[in-house]
C-alpha cells in the first residue's frame, strides 16, 4: 500500500484524526519555532563558529531533554494523557512568546537560553505523551502503519513549518524584530495544537490503570521509576535491541549534524545568509530521505521481516557515508544527508513499533522516558566528540569513516538476528504488519530461548 493510501486507511478513525492534528500542528509550530532559533543563534555572523562553540549549543538544548524524561513518564503513565498534551502546548505558546519578547528586547543570554530550555523540555511530556498514547487510537495490526504515516507527517509539518518561519522574516526584516515575529508566529500555533487535543476525550488515550494515589511518592522515587522503565525493556529483547540501535543511530545522526553544520558555516559558504540557506538544502534533502524510509518501510518489513529491513538500512548508510559524505563536496553532502534520512527514519519507525508491541501500556510512558533519554543524550554524546575531534573547518575523514564503521556494526548485529528467526522457523515477515500469530510465537520462542545468553 502507498504512503498516502497508508494515511488514508488510519485517518479513518476520528480520534486517530484528532491525535494526528495534535501531532501536525505542534510539530508546524516546532518548526517555525526552531527556525527563529536557528537564525538566530547558529548563523549569526561570528557566532558557534567551532566544534566546541557547537557542542555547548547543542548540549544546552538537549541535555534537559533527558532529566525531565523520567518525570515525564511518572506522570503520563498516571495522568490523563490528553491533559498533558494539551497542557504542554499550551505552555509551550506561553514560553515561545517570553522567547520573543526577550529577543525583541535584546537579550540573547541566560534568560533567553533557559527561556528556550524550558519550552524544550515541556515537549518532552508532549512528545512521549504522543507516543504513549497512538495506540489507544489506531488497532494493533496497523501500529507499523500509523508509526509510518505519523512521525514522517509531522517532519513535514516541522520543514513546512520552518518554511513558514523563513515567510515571516521576509516580513519582519533580519534583525531581532524578525525573530520575535516568528516566534509569536509559533506561540500561535502552539495555542492551536492545545485547542486540537481539547477535541479529544480526557480518557480516550489512557493511561488504563494509573495510579493518582501514588503520584507523589512516584515523583520522589524517579529513579527507582525509570529503573522500572529500563527493566521492562530488558526483559524483552526486541525492545532493547531496538533501543540500543536507535541510540547509535542518533549517535551518527548528531555527528553528521554537527559536521554539516560546520562545513555550510565555514567552509562551503562564508556563514550568515548563505550558510542558513546551504544548511536548508541538507535538511531539505534529510527530509526527502526521512519520506521515503517511512514509505518504505511498512511495505518492506511485511515482506523481508523488521530484522532484516534495519539490516539493509543500515548498511545503506554505512555505503553513503563513504561514496557521498568522505569526499566532503557541496555538491554530494546533501546526497548523504538524504541517505541518512532514509536510514534514519526507516529504523525510527521499526523501532517504534517494535518498542509498542513489546511493552505494556502501564509502562509505556515510562519507556518511551527512556527511549527519549537515549535519543537525546546519544546526540549530546555525539556532539561532545565532535568538540574533540572535528576541526572548525567541519573535514574530518576519520569522524566520516566512524560513522559508517558503526552502521557496518549494527547492520552485522541485525543480519544475524534475521538469521537466527529464520533458522528458529519464523516467517520472513514476523516484522510487518501482516505477520501471522504462528510468526508471533515462533519469535517469542525464539526470545525465550535466547534470553539467558544476554
């Protein structure tokens, strides 16, 4: 089935619309958000010009991602899961219009910085909320389908939305009165993706069986909660296979992030205007590559099977990082930067699925805390290398050839677990949709078998 054939078959359901609006309106205002912000603090003339400068950009805005993970899931595992989206977005319009104020007023330190964490960090609860709560809206079989359509919808609606805010700028003028127009511009549709998730029933997306009269002592115990989160995903070898590949995958991902940037910033283009638009074509390409691998991908784990798709993705990448990325040309980046989208995507939507089939829905906003953390701190990680070993110039071969040795690696890992399905018995297709229940057990038995040998 085609993508938009896929789309049509889950917006069926009304309160899958409603969720997916949610979804595509707050991922438009994170774009337009992210566009003002980029501006303004990457390709600002003489500004995070090194690795390092980079790197504490980066890890500013992320880091909080993964220390407000484990109360985000405390919390959307015991309340109403409709209440934190709406919420979130709401106070997300609220920080974006302290954003702009700050900007228009001149200020571009620490206020300016925490103003802009704390917006980051509240969609921490938005997003694992989302996560959480998809499939209470669409039927198992279709959960591949709709992890799909969905994330790969809302990167079109953060690009469309980035698009809108380079509109805006064109209004406001380049300085600080353009930034904080198009920040407002994203206050405004943040307040339109809270109104969207007030169309949905306060218990409509769970969770099933919180436990209000816990909460507090929930909140003092988070570590001992997200042990709990981490705990359920080793018991279950899908799950933390899937995980642990995400992880690397970011972990290329953000090096090849920062690479880029550097390369457009210094030493494609002089920086400011023309480094903002050379950056642009990356993503745009990125984007390309994040649709495709979510067309895909559906299509082909109900055919091949899930193990054997992150397989051929990965080495995918592993290929394009050395034809397109080593040469370090600006006529071939963007290829790579497509390529890792394709890879990307395609192994965020396996992996999502496998996370969802695997784990329960009382821990699920608990694992996808976790899935946060990793998604995040793996970016970080990846960044604090870069400071190392990248010079400001962005050309560095051996960062290249890492990064495709780690996609090599886990391509290896993959094929084998493919491998070992089949030998078990498993059909070919135990990773899609369409897999049988026999398929199930087989794989389940599989797990069983293996499970003391990790």
């Amino acid at each position: 089935m085609s993508f938009f054939g896929d789309l049509r078959d889950v917006l069926q359901g009304p309160r899958f619309r409603r969720l997916f609006g949610t979804r595509v309106v707050a991922q438009f205002a994170d774009g337009v958000y992210q566009a003002g912000l980029a501006g303004y603090v990457f390709f600002t003339p003489e500004r995070h010009t090194t690795a390092a400068e980079v790197a504490v950009a980066f890890a500013v805005l992320l880091l909080p991602f993964s220390v407000v993970g484990p109360f985000a899931g405390v919390f959307i595992d015991r309340w109403s899961r409709r209440q934190v989206l709406a919420v979130s977005a709401l106070a997300k319009a609220v920080l974006a219009a302290c954003t702009a104020a700050l900007v228009a007023a001149g200020s571009d330190g620490p206020l300016f910085l925490a103003t802009a964490l704390c917006l980051l960090s509240v969609n921490r609860f938005f997003l694992a909320a989302l996560s959480a709560a998809l499939p209470h809206v669409v039927p198992r079989e279709k959960l591949m389908m709709a992890n799909a359509v969905t994330p790969t919808c809302g990167t079109f609606a953060v690009f469309l939305g980035a698009g809108a805010g380079a509109g805006l700028r064109l209004l406001g003028g380049e300085g600080g009165g353009g930034t904080a127009l198009i920040l407002l511009g994203a206050a405004a549709a943040f307040v339109a993706s809270s109104l969207a998730a007030l169309t949905l029933g306060r218990r409509e997306l769970g969770p099933g069986t919180g436990d209000r009269a816990g909460m507090r002592a929930a909140v003092r115990g988070v570590t001992a909660g997200l042990a709990d989160g981490a705990r359920h995903i080793w018991a279950r070898r899908p799950a933390r296979s899937g995980l642990a590949t995400i992880a690397g995958m970011r972990f290329v991902f953000g090096l090849s992030t920062l690479i880029t940037l550097l390369l457009y910033n210094n030493t494609f283009t002089g920086g400011g205007v023309a480094g903002l638009a050379g950056f642009s074509v990356a993503l745009a390409a990125s984007g390309a590559g994040f649709f495709l691998g979510a067309v895909a991908t559906p299509w082909a784990a109900a055919r091949v099977g899930t193990d054997a798709w992150m397989a051929g993705l990965l080495a995918l990448g592993a290929a394009a990082l050395l034809a397109f990325g080593l040469p370090f040309s600006p006529a071939l980046f963007p290829l790579a930067a497509f390529a890792l989208g394709v890879v990307a995507q395609g192994v965020k939507v396996s992996v999502d699925t496998l996370v969802q089939r695997h784990v329960d829905d009382a821990f699920r906003g608990r694992v996808f805390s976790v899935y946060d953390m990793l998604f995040n701190a793996a970016f970080v990680v990846a960044a604090a290398v870069a400071a190392l070993v990248v010079p400001p110039s962005g050309v560095s071969a051996a960062a290249v050839a890492a990064m495709a040795a780690i996609c090599a690696l886990m391509s290896a890992g993959w094929t084998a677990r493919a491998r070992a399905v089949r030998a078990a018995g498993a059909p070919a297709h135990t990773g899609g949709d369409r897999h049988s229940a026999q398929g199930e057990k087989t794989e389940m038995s599989f797990e069983s078998r293996n499970s003391t040998s990790n």
